[in-house]
C-alpha cells in the first residue's frame, strides 16, 4: 500500500472517530463465515456503521 492510500485511510478514521462518540472494537477472527454474515446483517439491520 502506497503512503498516499494510507493517509487517506487515516484521514477516513480519524473523521469516523471525530464524528461518534461511542466506539466498538470486535475480534470476529474466531467467527465461520455464517456467524460473521450474521452478525454484519444484525449491524447493518441497527445501523452501526463497519
């Protein structure tokens, strides 16, 4: 990844983090890909935001 496309992925967080103030970080490494379907479809359903 060039530095330009990193900057602009901080510059994107830093907007997000600017812009809420409630935040929730989720390992869904451990998660099969149902679970993790579910789970964006319930996000998704109550409008937080990836």
């Amino acid at each position: 990844m060039k530095k330009e496309q990193k900057q602009v992925m901080i510059d994107d967080l830093s907007k997000r983090l600017d812009e809420n103030n409630i935040i929730y970080i989720a390992d869904i490494s451990n998660l099969d890909a149902v679970a993790t379907s579910s789970l964006r479809r319930q996000c998704f359903a109550k409008n937080i935001k990836a």
